[in-house]
C-alpha cells in the first residue's frame, strides 16, 4: 500500500479530500480544505511512516473538530494499511 501511495500522490486533487470528506460526514471550510491537502503534499511520506508528531503542524490551522476528525481516520486508516 505504501508503494501505491507513493507513485499515486502527485495524483492526488481537492476533489478527492471533498469526496473523502463526504463519505465520512465531515464539514470543513474551503480554506481548510486547502490547508488539509497542503499537508498530505508535503507530508505524505511521514504519514506513511506513521510519524504522527507532524499532525501538531495541522492543530492551531483548522478547528478542533476538524482535527479531530482527521486524526482519527488516520489512525484507523493506519492500522488498517499501515500495520
């Protein structure tokens, strides 16, 4: 899966964080959304990595909720991919 994501991020567009945000019922602000998809471009990698510590980045740019949100799927995301 890591390989995959690697060779597929360039791939990546807003639209596709829209659709993922839709499948799990999660309201954002565009601006938001802008800041989410700047972060998995230039964070993937320790993503992957499951270097968590880089979500600290994302706290204090989106709202709490938000965050929250995002944390968690990652984190079942991760176990479910990554583990």
């Amino acid at each position: 899966m890591k390989e995959w994501i690697q060779n597929n991020i360039s791939r990546l567009k807003k639209d596709d964080l829209r659709k993922a945000a839709k499948i799990y019922s999660i309201s954002y602000q565009e601006e938001e959304l802008d800041i989410i998809y700047q972060f998995i471009q230039n964070h993937y990698q320790d993503l992957l990595d499951q270097n968590t510590y880089v979500f600290e980045e994302l706290k204090d740019k989106i709202s709490s909720n938000l965050y929250k949100q995002i944390l968690q799927i990652y984190m079942e995301l991760k176990q479910k991919y990554l583990s």
